[in-house]
C-alpha cells in the first residue's frame, strides 16, 4: 500500500498534529515502510542510510502507542553516542508533544544523580548509550518491567564502537513480551546474528541507496 501523507496511517489527532507543527508533510521511505509494521508490533530489522529520517520511523508509532498514566519507562531506546541520545529525546518530547510525552535522556559523562531524579519521574520512554543504561539497571533506578519496545539505533555504529556485548547483556535483561526494531545504515553479519527476540523472526526492511 503506498502512503502519500501522514494522514493515511492511524494516528491520533495528537500526533498529526505533532508532525503538522514538524512541518513534516510527506512520509519517507523508511517511515512509510515501517510505521505500518511498527503499528502492527511487528520485531523489525532496518536498513536505511543517513539522512533518511529513521528517528521518526520508530518514535512516531512508539508515541502512538504510549500509555500516558504509565509511570514507569515503556521504550528504551539506545544509541551509540551522548550527541543522538539528546537528539533522538527531543525528538520524541516534539512528536509527542500534544501526548505530553516525556522522554530522558541517559548517557556517559552526564550527571547521574539527575539522571536517578528524571527517572523517578514519570519517563515515558528513555534514551541512552549502552553502558550508562546498564549502570541504571544494576542500579535498579531504570524499571524495566513495562517496557514493551526496545529500538536499537545505529547499530553498525554500536558494532563499530564495541558496544555490542553490552547491547545483548540489556537484550537478555528486558522483559521477553515486547516489540524490538533495530535501525542501521549498513547490516554487518554480526548486526543480523544478533539474537533480537527469543523466538519471532523480525521483518527485513532494506532501503536501497539509490531511492
Ligand atoms: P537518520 O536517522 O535516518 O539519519 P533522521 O531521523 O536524523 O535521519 O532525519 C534526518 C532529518 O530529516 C531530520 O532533520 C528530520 O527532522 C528530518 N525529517 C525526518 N522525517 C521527515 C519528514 N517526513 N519530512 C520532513 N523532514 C523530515
Ligand atoms: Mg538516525
């Protein structure tokens, strides 16, 4: 089915709104290929380069689908640097505006004791490298026990900066019912070994470079 606007998936009036404020009028690819599935709850493999707008891909149907009342944290999206995890949170507090979503961000080198206080609070989703989300769950100050959506950004980066290990050691930590998307501008053969969920095969979805 081709999507011509924002207007032909079901979202709310909060999140068209959201994307009207965006001035984001026309889905991209990525978007138009994988909010539908995300919607769906479908565990998804993604392939797309810089640029291609896969940030909102995964945080507009994650917005969809938070639970304002929830207290605790209900995505956990981790990223390889400090720089797209700030990014990536404002990308969710703008699309999910109208929702008043909250999101944190959580990342080496920032203060952890407010890190501890923003997490207290109601968080709906968080933001995080690999080893500063993994100090909050030793800690126990980051609840994982409602997350149902785990996205994986730039994950050859992950690879790239060895943070691999420590990808799979959160994986094995989360709760076995929820959704995961991995996002990457290339696919390394240790990006598609990586063991996503326990017995669903994720849908591939490859952007080729030339579209
Ligand atoms: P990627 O993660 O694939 O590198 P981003 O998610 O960072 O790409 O998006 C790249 C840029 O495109 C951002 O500035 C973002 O605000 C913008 N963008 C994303 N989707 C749309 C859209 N549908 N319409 C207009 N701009 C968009
Ligand atoms: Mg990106």
């Amino acid at each position: 089915m081709i999507h011509n606007n924002f207007s032909s998936f079901s979202l709310s009036d909060d999140i068209q709104k959201a994307l009207c404020v965006l001035d984001y009028k026309i889905p991209t690819e990525v978007q138009e290929r994988v909010i539908p599935q995300a919607l769906e709850k479908k565990d998804l493999i993604v392939k797309a380069k810089t640029g291609s707008g896969k940030t909102a891909a995964y945080a507009i149907p994650i917005c969809e689908m938070i639970d304002w009342l929830e207290n605790k944290p209900q995505a956990l999206i981790l990223t390889p640097t400090r720089e797209l995890a700030v990014q990536v949170k404002e990308d969710f507090t703008n699309i999910g505006r109208f929702k008043r979503i909250k999101a944190a961000a959580i990342y080496g080198g920032h203060p952890i004791s407010i890190e501890k206080t923003e997490l207290k609070q109601k968080t709906h989703v968080a933001v995080g490298t690999p080893g500063r989300v993994m100090d909050h769950i030793r800690k126990g100050t980051l609840p994982l026990s409602q997350i149902s959506c785990l996205v994986i950004d730039e994950a050859d980066r992950m690879l790239d900066m060895g943070f691999i290990d420590q990808v799979e050691e959160i994986i094995n930590e989360l709760p076995k019912d929820r959704v995961t998307m991995l996002f990457s501008a290339t696919m390394p053969q240790k990006i598609k070994e990586l063991s996503l969920s326990e017995h669903k095969a994720p849908v591939q979805i490859d952007i080729h470079e030339d579209s």
